[in-house]
C-alpha cells in the first residue's frame, strides 16, 4: 500500500485514496471511530497533500477554486519519491542494532485509554476494549497521531517528545466539503518559506536516512517543511498478522489485522522540550500549531485542564495578541488562510480546534470545536472577537463577585471549591452559548452580535450565581458575602455593548 496512491482513507463510502478524495467531485465524510483519529487523519492528509502538490499560494488559490484535476495530480505525483509513502517505511525508522523495543498493546495508541506506568498516567475515558484490533491501513494515522498530538509522559520512561511537543492544541481550517478542508489547509511552500526566512534546510523526511537522527539535539533551522511535517521522535514498527478483522478505529472489514506495536524512543530533543530549548534548539514552526511567545521563547498553546474550553483562548487563535506576559500568535495555517480568503471568490471556512487535555502524564479530555467565520476575516473578524471578549468580560465579573467569599473566614479549600465550581460551568455554558451564536456570523454586524452575546451571557453567569445563593441560603454569613458579591455580578449590566 502507498499513501500518495492507494486507498487507505475510510469514509462512509468505503476506503478511497488522496488522489480521489483531492480529485473527484463527490462529497467523501471521513468515518473514524474517535474524534481525535478524525483530527490526526486531517492533519496527516493535509501533510501528504502538501508533499505531492508542493503549491505556491497561486496555485493553491486555482486548486481551491477550480479544483484538481487527475492528470494534474499524476503529473505532480510523477516528481514525488514515491517510494518513501511505502507503507512498510512510511514513518517508520528501522531500529537502531542491539536496542530492544518496549511492546505494547495497540489500545495504548489512543489517547485517554493510554496508561503509562508513571502514577500520574492512569486516566481512562474510553473503555479499552473499544480499541484491541486495527487493521494496517490505520496503523498509520495512530503513528502518526502518536507522533504529532500525544504527549511523552504517557507512556513513562519509554515515552518521547515529538516535534509539536505533544499536547498541543491544532488549529485547522474546515472547508465546506472535505477535499475543501484538506486543501486549505494543504502549505504554500512561497508562504512558507517567507514566514520562516531560514537558509538551506533537510527536506529528506527522517526515515529516508540510514542512520536516522543521531545527535542531542535537533535544530529546528535545520529542518525542512517535508521532514518537519512527518518529524519522527520514536522507530516503530507494527506486526502484521494474517487474519481478518473488524478494525476498532475505522469499522471496515480487513483482511489483516495489527494488535500490537514496538517502539524505542529518540535520543535528542526538539525545540519543543526543555532540553532541547536550553541546548538552542528553537521552536520548529508546525503550521497547525498556535504558540506563544515569552522572554524569546516558543511554547505550543496545550489545553489546560479538563474544565478549559476553547473560546477562552479563541481570539490568539486567529490575531496575534500581546500583553504583558507574553505574545500570542495564531498557527502558520490561519495566516495563510487569512492570505488566501483575501483572494478567493467564495472564500468562506470556519475554524476547527482540537486536541487532548493533557494534565502530567494524563489526557483527561479531548477537544474537537468549530467555529463559524466571517466570509471575509480580513474586515469583519471583529464580529467573532467581540462576542469572545464578552464572554471573558463576564467571567472577569463573575469571578469578582465569587471572591467576596472568600472574605468569611471559611477554609479556603471549602470557598475555592464553590468558586471553582461556579467557573467552571460558566465557561462550559459559554461554549456552546458562544459556538452556537457564531452560527450567524455572516448575516449579523459585530454590534448585533455583541449584543446578543452579552445578554446570553448576563443570563448563564446570573443563573449560575442564583443557584449558589439559594444553596446556601441557611448560611448567614456565605449567604451575606454572596449578597454583596451580587452587587458586582449585577454591573455586568454596565458592559457597554
Ligand atoms: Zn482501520
């Protein structure tokens, strides 16, 4: 099987390959069995997309709007090494001689059934047996997800980081089909290279070599778009047995099937580790990946803990944002896509977020969100921000209002838990309040929106605020801060809207 020919994407209409899915007119939906298999397989084929059709931004303009045809990708496919798409090298390095593999069972592929034998790696959120057997064509997008979205310390001591620093949030473009969606967030390697402005570069990807990544560190100037993107941090390898299957990830009916895997980690560190930084590596820029910047340094944005949810963060999504602290700055691919919607006649895409929740060695959730977006983001991004920033305004007020009770002389364990608590589900109704207003995005003004944003919001902070009066209504003194906390929660009213 190759990658850049064979059919090994499962959709609800069988297993198609990249040429058809980046080729033909019919609209294909990827069938996965997690989310965030979903979310890998989009980030891998946008990767191999840009591989073969190795665009300038004209041209990724022309194959958005006209479309690819099939002789157009064989003739690009033709100036392609092929051979290195193989699926039997495909990402995978051979192992080094004398170093023994560590095995696992394939279930450890899977973020939030993984545990690594660290204490802090035991979270389980979906059940283990709901991923025992794959079939081989899926090996390759849970390597590659392995690689690219979990983090080391999953897996203990044998554990590595890869490139993106594992963990950290993606921010991808979703077209209104899927071939849309692979190809605006497929590179521009003009774009590209003007936003890194670095020299000469590796762009053989890491298992084309023999003796693959030796060395301490590995300087992200030093790595090319091809090799950054397919960035390797462990050799593995996964056996093959000869017996059908009913794959646990894609559902269809193989006639292989792969139960287990084997791995040794790399040495050296990348840029996004704290090895690597102090060693001068630099942070390689993944276009999928936001980051902030701080006293010089690069750090991917990582979803915080379980209770985070994504709009809190929205706007360093798509503008960069300095305060005082630090400088936030949305992923290479938003820019582009910024570029591109300047250009194109129906330009319109939303925003999709994702990735796991990892706290220590332990993902306790994943994201998986969509945003709506203005047709045109060069003017009306205001729309999308302003309803972002009541949102925080809110909480800002919320929060205000919820330290009075702190003032009782409670433990503080005891207040910080109400409060907590109270936040907690503000930003979790904000989420869906947020999200679902965004909908109308395109046919509401920015002073529309905000409007409506603001009232919705008033409302969740208020009601949640009611409920913890009327819980502790027989406390005099919690029921007597919460009074005068309300005072403030109630200048969400003076918001100017
Ligand atoms: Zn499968």
């Amino acid at each position: 099987m190759n990658l850049l020919t064979d059919d090994f994407i499962s959709t609800t209409q069988g297993k198609i390959s990249l040429k058809t899915l980046l080729t033909s007119d019919t609209n294909y939906q990827l069938q996965y069995a997690f989310d965030e298999i979903e979310l890998a397989m989009l980030q891998m084929l946008s990767s191999l997309s840009t591989v073969v059709l190795k665009p300038s931004l004209d041209e990724l303009i022309d194959y958005i709007t006209n479309g690819l045809t099939a002789d157009k990708y064989e003739q690009l496919l033709n100036k392609t090494e092929l051979q290195w798409f193989e699926d039997n090298c495909f990402m995978r390095s051979a192992f080094p001689k004398g170093e023994k593999p560590a095995d696992a069972p394939i279930t450890k592929m899977l973020s939030g059934i993984e545990c690594g034998t660290s204490a802090d790696a035991s979270g389980l959120f979906s059940d283990t047996s709901s991923a025992e057997i794959i079939c081989s064509d899926c090996s390759h997008v849970l390597n590659y997800n392995l690689h690219m979205n979990i983090k080391g310390e999953c897996f203990g001591p044998t554990g590595a980081t890869g490139i993106r620093g594992g963990g950290a949030v993606s921010t991808l473009i979703a077209g209104k089909d899927l071939k849309t969606t692979i190809l605006s967030n497929t590179i521009a390697i003009d774009f590209f290279d003007l936003y890194r402005d670095v020299g000469q570069t590796n762009n053989e990807c890491m298992w084309q070599e023999h003796h693959a990544m030796t060395g301490d560190i590995y300087y992200a100037h030093k790595i090319g778009l091809p090799r950054g993107l397919f960035a390797l941090a462990y050799h593995i390898s996964f056996p093959v047995l000869d017996k059908t299957c009913i794959c646990d990830v894609c559902g269809q009916s193989s006639s292989n099937s792969i139960k287990e895997f084997k791995r040794l980690k790399y040495k050296g560190s990348y840029g996004s580790t704290k090895n690597g930084r102090d060693g001068g590596a630099k942070w390689w820029p993944h276009p999928f990946t936001p980051t902030t910047q701080k006293d010089g340094e690069v750090f991917p944005v990582c979803a915080r803990d379980q209770h985070w949810q994504s709009w809190q963060n929205f706007t360093a999504y798509v503008l960069q944002q300095e305060t005082d602290k630090a400088t936030s700055i949305p992923a290479f691919i938003v820019s582009q896509y910024q570029e591109l919607n300047k250009k194109l006649k129906e330009g319109h895409a939303n925003i999709l977020i994702g990735g796991n929740v990892a706290v220590k060695g332990t993902i306790k959730g994943r994201l998986y969100d969509l945003y709506s977006m203005p047709s045109h983001w060069d003017k009306d991004l205001e729309r999308v921000t302003k309803v972002i920033d009541s949102g925080l305004q809110v909480k800002d007020k919320l929060s205000q209002a919820l330290n009075k009770i702190f003032g009782v002389g409670y433990d503080k364990n005891f207040v910080g838990g109400i409060k907590n608590t109270a936040i907690n589900q503000y930003t979790s109704n904000a989420q869906q309040i947020i999200q679902q207003l965004l909908l109308d995005v395109d046919r509401k003004e920015a002073r529309v929106l905000r409007k409506e944003a603001l009232l919705a919001l008033k409302n969740a902070a208020k009601s949640i605020y009611q409920e913890i009066m009327r819980k502790y209504q027989n406390d005099l003194p919690l029921f007597k801060a919460l009074v005068k906390g309300e005072k403030i929660l109630l200048a969400v009213e003076k918001i100017k809207s």
